[in-house]
C-alpha cells in the first residue's frame, strides 16, 4: 500500500521564478521586431540562393535535366510557358529554408481561456503576492510551472 506524499513549495521561490519569466518575455517582446526583420532578410537571401543554384544546375548540370517524372530537374513545355518542376531539391544543395520567429506573447487556448502567457502569469503573480500563505502545494506549482 502506498503513503500519500504531500509537497509544499515555498511562495517566494514561486514568485521569483514567475518575475524572471515574465521579465524573459519582455526582453523577447522587444527583441521580437528585430527577430523579424533577420528572418525577412534571411527568407530574401534563401530565395537569391535557391535561384542561384537553380540557374547554375540549369547551364552546368544537363544530366540532371529531362521531361521524364524521375528527371530531377523536369522541364514541360506549354502552350505559351515552360515550367520547370524540382522533383528532388537536396540533389540541387538547396539551403534549408529559415526559421520564423515565433511571437512571444501571441494568444493561445490555456484550458478554458484564451489569453497571452504574460497576462495569465501576472494574474498567478497578483494572487500570490496577496496570499499569506508561506507555502503553496505541489498541485498548484504544477499549474504554474507549465507557464513557466
């Protein structure tokens, strides 16, 4: 038969722990506009390095040209265009493509609510600033920990 573990977590370390991730996602919300300029930039360079390589395959790797559906490089004539289908673009040493930044106080499903990470831990801040209590419970650091 198992015994019953009860837990209690000291409020001060609690607090502190959400002041400093509320702190880092201030630091995020104003280092965001500056992530998302980098990753335009970046998605500009990717696509220069894509047409780069694309138009040296095209004039340097005419074994990689063809019609058929297993040519990595297919080209099919139109009636008034040609298109031209990538079937396999690690032959071509095409650059994964960046990553975007993810928004750092985007609105998200928490349980019932649909609200910011930041205005959900300054709600948890503002309780446990007006409690009393020295300890809370394990159960209740465990909700807030997930924010965290």
């Amino acid at each position: 038969m198992a015994r019953s573990l009860s837990v209690k977590i000291p409020t001060a370390s609690l607090i502190a722990d959400i002041e400093a991730s509320l702190a880092q996602i201030e630091k995020d919300i104003a280092n965001y506009p500056a992530e998302k300029k980098a990753y335009h930039e970046a998605v500009e360079a990717h696509k220069a390095e894509i047409v780069r390589l694309t138009i040296e395959a095209l004039t340097n790797k005419p074994e990689l040209i063809g019609t058929a559906y297993d040519s990595v490089i297919r080209v099919n004539p139109r009636y008034n265009s040609v298109t031209i289908d990538l079937t396999d673009s690690k032959a071509l040493g095409f650059p994964d493509a960046p990553v975007a930044p993810e928004e750092p106080n985007r609105h998200q499903s928490f349980g019932r609510d649909y609200t910011t990470k930041k205005a959900l831990l300054e709600k948890n801040l503002k309780v446990l600033k007006m409690t009393s209590q020295e300890e809370v419970n394990a159960t209740t650091y465990n909700t807030v920990i997930d924010l965290l």
